[in-house]
C-alpha cells in the first residue's frame, strides 16, 4: 500500500513538472490561448 502512494506522488510531480514546463514556452501560451478563445 505504502508503495503505490509513494508511485503515485512521484506520477503526480512527474506530470506537474511536465505542465510547468509547457507554461514556460510562449508559443505553448499562445497556442493555449487561441484554442480557448476558440470555445467562444
């Protein structure tokens, strides 16, 4: 049991990780930015 908690954290900061580097590339931004405006 212990041991699927401790996968399952580092999974979760694995894909944490991943977004905040998307965040940092502008064009991801802009690309982000566009595909919501799209919705409206």
């Amino acid at each position: 049991m212990r041991i699927s908690t401790f996968l399952f954290s580092i999974a979760a900061l694995v894909a944490l990780a991943g977004v905040f580097l998307m965040y940092t590339r502008p064009a991801f931004m802009v690309m982000l930015a566009e595909q919501l405006w799209a919705c409206f």
